[in-house]
C-alpha cells in the first residue's frame, strides 16, 4: 500500500508518503514547512487567525501530493498544540472542510508511542537495535510544545512520558532579549530541572548503566545538521550522526550568547528556527545531564514513521497479526 502520514506539530508540518508491506516501509518522499501553528499560544491559550491559515495552506498542499503519488490513505496526527489550544476543534473544523484532512488528536503517551515505533523500525531497516550493546535506551523527541520521554530497560517498557518542555512554549515564556539576559536564561534553566525532577518511576535521577540516548524531530536533527554543517538537509547522514555532550554543551553556550541575525548565517541551522533553536538545545543539554548520557544518536525517522506503519497494522484489518511491533 501507498500510504501518508502528516505530523501537525507546534512549529512545523512534516509529510511522509511511503509504500508498506510486512511492517517495513520504503520512502517514496518527505517534506516538511514551518507554520508554527503555535505561535502565540502560551500567552493566548488559542491558535491565531495567522497561524491557522498558514498551517492550512501547508495541508492543501500534502494533501494534493499525496493525490498526486497515488496515495490510497493518508492519516494526520496533532500533537502539543492541538491538545493544548482552546480553538482547536474549530481549527480541526476548518482543516476537514478547507483541506480535506481529517486529524487525530494525539495524546502525549500514543505521541510517545509512535514515535518510538518510528525510531525502532528506522534502526531496524538500517541492520541495528535500539538495544544493541546497552540494556537501557532513552528516547527523545523534542517538540515545539513538549518532550516525550520513553525508557527501554532489557527490552521492556520502563517509562513514557509527555512533559512540557516544548522549544516554542519555553522561548515564548521565557526568552525576550536578542541575545536573551543571564537572568532569563537562568530561569528557563531552572524550568527545565523542576520538570525534570518530576519525572516518574523509570525515569529518576540516577545514572544509567549502559544506558544510550536516541533523539529525533526538529530540535535534534537541526542540532545535528548544524554539526554536519549542511547545506542541503539530507536524512541519511543526519540518521547515523552522533552528538557528543560536549558538542551540546559548546553549540548551546554559543547559541546563547548570539543574536539572531548571527544564528541565521550558521551552516545547518534551518531557516525559522533562529528564535526557538537555543531552548531546544538547552533541553537536551539537561536530558543528558539528568542521565549523566555522554552522546545521543540522532533519528531522522520518528513520529511520522510510526504513524504510517500504525495505520498500516490497521487497515490490514483484525483478523491480520499486526507488523512490526
């Protein structure tokens, strides 16, 4: 089957057209815009007018691509924002009759899910293992509305979490000056640990023996497109990048302490997320320092993966063993 998966997320809307078969998939295409269908949305607690629109004109156009690739079914996913967003059942509303999509509301738990699935099955199609050589794997996905957090102890579950630590929400909370303050940074910081400290069972604040960190979305692979120093975004080399803590810990003192005229002429950096990149990066920073993790392998695939692959398992229908899981 040719299906697609559309990941609506808090800053960008990201495609995946993909043909399935036997719980793998071969890509056909991706693509991917920045609406930041949050914008505004922790100060307001609604989608703007602006935003909406953006995000919208962004859907029309998946969805003629898939039209356009044979796609015989397509599933849109919405994630922190749309949870989040006092309008967003009209925003929904408006996405079904404007640009024929209908969305599915993502809790951060399912988010967490897929997205793992994602991840494994992009290991897997590249000959590795989310386990291999560690009895424990953390899995990240830093978002423009959230975190999600899943724990892997000797192949079992030991831990998913959503928390709010979402690159958009924190800048917009807490980072106003260009460069931002001391202060501000200190906060944001200091924000970050409280939430962290929080965490539940399976994901306390020990060390992790053997433990590894692997990390997708949009705060990841920019932070490893950046270490690349691409021109051109390319999914292979981003998929078998490793960053070092100590690479997070110099691109993040330095993002710091840059405006964002001088963020906007680094290589790899994308452009639209000049402004939201340093708290990104400021979270990953405190991930791995929870876990005392010293790198992080980077993802390209994710969320949109694990969706395709998920209604996939689905529309082969009850009576078929699903694939993949």
């Amino acid at each position: 089957m040719i299906l697609a998966g559309i990941d609506i997320g808090t800053n960008s809307l990201r495609l995946l057209i993909a043909q399935t078969a036997g719980g793998s998939l071969r890509k056909i295409s991706t693509d991917r815009r920045t609406t930041r269908l949050g914008r505004g949305l922790e100060g307001s607690g609604r989608i703007s007018e602006a935003s909406a629109v953006r995000t919208i004109a962004g859907l029309r156009e998946f969805m003629s691509a898939a039209a356009a690739a044979g796609v015989q079914k397509t599933e849109a996913v919405g994630t922190s924002a749309l949870r989040r967003a006092g309008n967003a059942e009209e925003f929904i509303r408006r996405a079904r009759s404007e640009a024929g999509v209908s969305i599915t509301v993502l809790t951060g738990t399912d988010e967490a899910r897929l997205t793992v699935r994602g991840i494994s099955a992009g290991l897997k199609q590249g000959n590795d293992s989310p386990h291999a050589e560690t009895e424990t794997t953390v899995f990240v996905d830093i978002g423009g509305g959230s975190t999600e957090i899943i724990v892997t102890e000797r192949h079992e579950l030991a831990g998913v979490f959503s928390i709010s630590l979402g690159a958009v929400y924190l800048t917009e909370r807490y980072l106003h000056g260009d460069p931002p303050a001391a202060d501000e940074i200190a906060m944001l910081r200091s924000a970050i640990r409280n939430e962290l400290s929080g965490l539940g069972a399976g994901a306390g604040r020990t060390r992790l023996q053997r433990a590894r960190m692997i990390g997708t979305a949009g705060t990841i692979t920019t932070l490893a497109s950046m270490y690349l120093r691409l021109k051109q975004y390319d999914s292979e080399r981003i998929s078998s990048t490793v960053l070092t803590r100590a690479f997070i810990d110099a691109t993040t003192q330095s993002l710091g302490a840059s405006t964002l005229n001088a963020r906007s002429k680094i290589e790899g950096l994308e452009s639209g997320r000049e402004d939201i990149i340093f708290a990104g990066a400021l979270v990953l920073q405190e991930l791995m320092d929870h876990w005392d993790i010293g790198e992080l392998r980077v993802s390209d695939w994710g969320l949109r993966e694990g969706v395709v692959l998920d209604l996939a398992d689905r529309l082969a229908g009850p009576g078929k063993k699903p694939q993949g899981k």
